[in-house]
C-alpha cells in the first residue's frame, strides 16, 4: 500500500484566452485555454435556452443607427445564439468590428480570440490578434493583458518567448484582481522562468491572492506548499489539510487525491477514514487522476501474499563413483598416448597434401603396434 502514499504536487503555468461573452461584465466565461504548453481547446460557457426578446429589434436598430454598446451585445447575441437570435459567425464578427472601430475594449478583445483561434468567420491571424490584444490592454482591459502574457511566456500569436514582457502584463492584469494572472505569477516566481530568479515569498503572496478569491488552483498549491515547507512557509499539516479540502470542494483532482491520502493514513491531523479516503479518490479517478485510478487499482487488487511452505531442500546428487584407477594405471594410459602420436606421425607421408593434412600411408593401432 505505500505504493500509493505519494502526494500529488504539481505546478502548472497556465495561458488561459478567454473569450468575454457577457453582455454586461467584461469578466465572461472561460472560453480558450492553453494549460502550460498542453493543448488549446473551446469551451463557451452554456445559456439558459434562448428566448425571444421583445428588444431584440430594437438592439438591432440601435446597432444599426451606431450605438456602440447595441453592436457589441448584438454582436455576442449572434455569436451564442442568444435573445432569440440564430447563431450566425459571420454576422457576429462584422458586429465584433464595428464596435471595436469604435475602441470598445471588450470587441477589440473579442477580435483578438477570432483571429487567434480562426472563430467566427474570421481566418486565424497571429498579427492581428496580437494588435487587437494590444488595443484592448491599452485601455486596461484585464484579460487582454493576461493574453498577451500567456504569449510572452509560450512564444505565441507571432510574439517571441520575452520572460520579463509577460511578467509585466500578468503583472498589469493581476493588479485589477485578474485571479488567473496572480496564480501564474504566483507560478513563475516559484519556479523561475527562463532568466527570472526564483522569489519563493512573491510565489506565496500571488497564491494568497488568488486563494483569496476562491481560485482552487491556487488553494491546492498553498496546501502543498504548508504540506511539504515549500515556498518560504513552514510546515503546518493544519493548513495544508485546510487548502486542500478548499480546493477539493471545488472538484480539483489533485486535491481530492491529497486530501484521500491524508484520510488513508491519518496524516495532517486527520483521522484514519478509509472510506472517506475510497470516495475521495473515487472523485479524482472520475475526472482522469492517474495517482487515484492507481490507488483504487491497488485497494481492488492488494498484492498477493504467497503463503511460506516449508519443504525440505531437494537431495543432492548421487556421488560419482569412487575412481579406484591407480596412479600406475594412469602413467600407463599416458604411455600409450605418447606411443600412438609417435607412431602416428611415423607413419605419415611428411608432406603436406591437397588440404593441408598428413596422410598416412598405413593406419595405427592404440596399442601401438603399426
């Protein structure tokens, strides 16, 4: 069972694009997401069904008459199908521009994530998703300049690798409370990146920060770190097992499986709970955890005990017979040897013949006599 008492304690950077799909709050739903150099996917968050909006004529004369705010909601209605609208790319993008023309930041953010991941209609662009990164994070917008420091640090969207560029917008989006931009420097400052020293205490401050508001990521870091007397803070079982049922609340595997290890053993000031422990790994298995999967793994199949039986060791083998030749009788088989080569060469021709070996002229008896 020791097999399974390694705690999981990984640190991942993560270069979140998120896509603003909220009519009213720049903050939208996660929408792209790069999770350290892993793959970027989509995930739009899911509205309630679409209902037929009585203004939904309305947002569109207003938008149509170059109200900025009605190009930009009608331009998210197209893009989910929303306020009884179809979905409609094409129709989105052109709202998209038109509001963004205009230096609407949350369009110009929006443009950004159509051309760097070909959304919309729009083919993908690194350049101008670059520009339109830019124009909105000119204007302060957050998540611009927590993309543009996803890109600085993967070397992305035509922009080179430059480690200090994407301190400093992590640094700019993490200083309006941008929860995912203090957990990657809280990232960056425990392990370095590239050039950048290590800063142990800046890591802790930007994962309080993010812990702070609810970030299960950051939670599950600070419980290793209280677990393990990690990052300039001392051990404290207390704290860790805090952390990780925070982060563990919220669905994050790692804790769920930290949290089930503590249980298992009793550790951190937690009472032995071997089903508490089963469930919780039951959780992490579910969402792919590989430490749960291999800890249910080996509850179901404990390794075997073979039972000991004691058995006599075989017998030896017989002992070779007694050799009773005398040592005469050894000199005299040597004699004979000598005498039968003597004879032997004796009896050849003395020259080499068609492959290279004496031919005897007549053969010779072991008992030596020709």
């Amino acid at each position: 069972m020791n097999a399974m008492r390694h705690r999981c304690g990984h640190r991942r950077l993560q270069v979140h694009k998120s896509a603003d799909v909220s009519s009213y709050m720049p903050e939208g739903a996660l929408g792209r997401c790069v999770i350290f150099v892993a793959m970027l996917g989509l995930a739009w968050t899911v509205r309630a069904e679409a209902q037929i909006a009585p203004n939904a004529t309305a947002l569109i004369q207003q938008a149509n008459a170059g109200n900025t705010l009605a190009e930009y909601r009608l331009a998210l209605d197209y893009d989910q199908g929303a306020q009884g609208l179809p979905k409609d790319p094409a129709k989105a993008a052109y709202w998209y521009q038109m509001a963004a023309a205009k230096g609407y930041a949350a369009a110009e953010y929006n443009l950004g994530v159509d051309y760097d991941k070909g959304l919309d209609a729009l083919p993908k662009n690194p350049a101008k998703a670059v520009y339109w990164y830019q124009m909105a994070a000119a204007k302060g917008y957050a998540a611009a300049e927590y993309n543009l420091g996803g890109d600085y640090v993967m070397g992305l969207d035509a922009l080179p690798k430059n480690p200090a560029k994407a301190v400093y917008w992590y640094q700019m989006a993490a200083a309006k409370g941008y929860v995912k931009a203090e957990f990657n420097l809280g990232v960056i400052y425990e392990m370095g990146l590239d050039a950048l020293p290590k800063d142990p205490a800046k890591a802790v401050y930007w994962y309080q920060m993010a812990a702070a508001k609810g970030y299960a990521r950051a939670e599950f870091n600070l419980g290793v770190d209280y677990d393990k007397g990690l990052d300039a803070l001392s051990k404290n079982p207390a704290k860790a097992v805090y952390w990780y049922q925070m982060a563990a609340a919220k669905g994050l595997a790692r804790a769920e499986y930290n949290l089930g290890i503590d249980y298992y053993y009793g550790e951190d000031g937690l009472s032995k709970d071997r089903a508490h422990a089963v469930a919780l790994w039951k959780l992490a298995a579910a969402k792919n955890n590989q430490s749960a999967i291999a800890a249910l793994q080996t509850l179901q199949h404990p390794q075997q005990q073979v039972a000991t039986v004691t058995t006599p060791p075989p017998a030896p083998p017989p002992a070779p017979a007694a050799v009773t030749t005398s040592v005469a009788d050894n000199q005299q088989t040597l004699q004979n040897l000598q005498r039968f080569w003597t004879l032997y060469f004796q009896a050849s021709n003395a020259h080499v013949v068609d492959f290279g070996e004496p031919a005897l002229v007549r053969p010779v008896g072991f008992g030596g006599t020709p």
